[in-house]
C-alpha cells in the first residue's frame, strides 16, 4: 500500500489535519485516504498474526454478534451502523452508495460503523490514515515510515474475538478495549456474554452516580435496557435484562437493583401519567413492550413481586389487551405469571378497601 502511496500524499494528508489529528472534511480526501487506510489494514493484521476466518465463520458470527446478515445490501447495514466495505474502484454504484455514507453532513456515520473488508476478511472501525502510519521524514522521491502498532493492535484483538470467538482476545479487551465491548451490546445488541453485561452495567452506574440529576438517567439508560436500531426498530437487550435479574436474585446489589427498580417504575408510570425525558423517544405502545418485558424478568429472574405492575394490569384494560393481542410476545409462562399477577392485585386491592372500612385490622 505504501508503495502507491506518494511523497505528496503523505504531505497532503498530514498538512490536513487538524490540531486534533482530526483529517480535513472534503469527502473526496476522506475516500481517498480510507482506501489507503483499508489497504494498510490488509497488510499489517497478517503481520501481525491475524489469520483469516472462513466465509462461513463471518457469516454465522457477523450474523450472531450484530444480527444482520453480512450480505445484506449495504443500504440496510449502514443504518446499523455496518456496512462493507467497497473498494473496486469498478463498483460505481457501491461506490457511490458509500461516498453517500461517508458524507459528514449525511444522517449515519461512517467513521463510528464497523466496515468488513472481504478480501482480507476482517473489520475496522474508523479506517483512518490517523495514527496508522508514522512518518519519519520524506525526500523527493521517498517516504520514510514505519507501521504504528496501537490502532493495529486493537483491530486484532477485535477481529480475533468477533471472527475466532477467541477467549484470550476477550480478557485482554475486559482490561484495555472495554468501549467497544460495551458498544456491541449498546449499539449491536450482542447481551449475551455475562463479562461484557457487567461491563454495560457498571457503565451504567457510573454514569448514574456522576452526572447530575437532571441528567443521569437520560446518560445511564440511553441504549441500555432497549433502544432503537438505525432503521427505528424497538430493540429490546433481553439478555441483559435476564442476566442483570438473576444475578440480584444470587448476589443481591442495592445499586444494580435500585439502577433497574427506577427505570421499571420509569416506565410504568409513563403508561397512564408522566412521561421522564429519557422515555420521550419511545411510543406508548414501544413502552408497553418494555413494560411487559421488565414485568416478566422481574417475576421469572428476580422473583420480584413487582407490585407496581401487578396494579398496571389490574387498572389498565388497554395494558392488558397490547399483552393478548401481541401474544404476550412470545415469553414462556407469561400469560400464566400474568393471571397469577392479576389475581394478587385483585386481593391487595380488596384488602386495602376491607381496611379502609375497618373491616378487616391490621
């Protein structure tokens, strides 16, 4: 890739950086230079070891990590925040399709997607020329450079853990890569790994304790417990919510338990009354769904009686008629766990009258 790469290359796209190390924004540069940073990919993971997965190993773990399938049009994985990546210079119509994508001012971000090379059968995230190459000097018809190994580094621990399923690849990201980590739950919906849950969780707290009131739960709750995929689709993270409740039920933890008791009373009380700032973007009907799933992780994984929601669907027929219309979405025993949660409030109900009658003390 170097040896394509000229003299005035190099000093162009260095003169264009900012102080930040941010590249210049004319789209035509960006493409320009992204080719050369997929080219330096291509050839520094094999140096490094990387070895390539088979197509049917992309396939199945791209389909099991991001829930997509690779080969998708473009179009559908851009708005997921995927995409592959065109580099045939022949392929006008992809090309052209993904200098759409790459555009600063378009509505996704190309430099936040993780973008699949197939020729040399890994990902990158951000393919930027920043911090790749280290130039330590040039002469008029020579570049002298040496491949910087961090950037080089993270992308092999990535691909190996994406691709190879590679344990050791894991620890090693738990300690020095946990933003992506956290991001393949938050943004792809991949909570099914109980490490990478804790790390999401404990995130979450973190944000929960350090912005203000007024902020924290639209940081903490943002993408966590469900959120809405590029193309509007209602996600909801029902591994996480299942981890996250049986683990208070063996080791219980006031601050894991008071993070999810907010956001479910959040939710329940957004049906009928107030609507907090960090529901605002999700319909009635999305957060009934929500409703339902938080109501039935709470009485299956916690064992939490969850009055509040047995109350929801006492006092609420239209709560109760999304549940049976939808099919109760498919969750085992919830209609079951739902007559059975009905009943309860019926009785708590009855009670409360008899003792405000006196009829019944204390």
């Amino acid at each position: 890739m170097m040896e394509r790469m000229t003299v005035q290359d190099v000093r162009d796209y260095y003169e264009n950086l900012d102080l930040a190390g941010i590249a210049y924004s004319d789209l035509d540069f960006k493409i320009k230079y992204a080719d050369f940073a997929m080219e330096f990919f291509e050839e520094a993971l094999p140096q490094r070891g990387y070895k390539k997965p088979t197509a049917s190993v992309v396939r199945n773990r791209f389909r099991e990590l991001f829930g997509v399938e690779l080969d998708a049009p473009n179009e559908e994985l851009y708005v997921r925040g995927l995409g592959r990546y065109v580099s045939d210079k022949n392929d006008v119509d992809g090309r052209n399709k993904q200098a759409v994508f790459m555009d600063p001012n378009g509505k996704t971000s190309f430099f936040e997607s993780i973008l699949y090379d197939e020729k040399g059968g890994f990902f990158v995230r951000n393919p930027d020329l920043y911090g790749l190459v280290l130039v330590n000097g040039s002469s008029a018809d020579s570049v002298d450079y040496r491949f910087a190994h961090p950037d080089v580094t993270y992308a092999l621990f990535r691909n190996n853990y994406v691709f190879h399923n590679s344990r050791s690849a894991l620890v090693w990201m738990l300690v020095n890569d946990k933003s992506f980590l956290r991001d393949l739950c938050r943004l792809y919906d991949y909570d099914i790994v109980p490490e990478i849950n804790d790390l999401v969780i404990a995130d979450a707290l973190d944000m929960w304790t350090d912005y203000s009131n007024g902020n924290r739960e639209i940081m903490a709750y943002d993408n966590l417990f469900c959120r809405h995929s590029g193309d509007g689709e209602l996600k909801i993270h029902e591994g996480l919510l299942a981890y996250l409740c049986d683990s208070l039920k063996k080791d219980f933890d006031l601050s894991w338990y008071n993070l999810f008791n907010c956001y479910r009373v959040d939710v329940l009380f957004s049906l009928r009354g107030s609507l907090p700032e960090h529901l605002s973007k999700f319909s009635l009907e999305e957060r009934m769904k929500v409703a339902a799933y938080l109501g039935y992780y709470s009485r299956k994984g916690l064992s939490d009686a969850f009055p509040l929601f047995s109350s929801e669907l006492n006092d609420n027929p239209a709560f109760v008629d999304y549940l049976v219309s939808n099919d109760y979405f498919g969750l085992v025993g919830f209609q079951e766990m739902i007559a059975d949660m009905c009943v309860e409030a019926a009785e708590s109900k009855a009670l409360q009258q008899l003792r405000m009658e006196n009829r019944y003390p204390e």
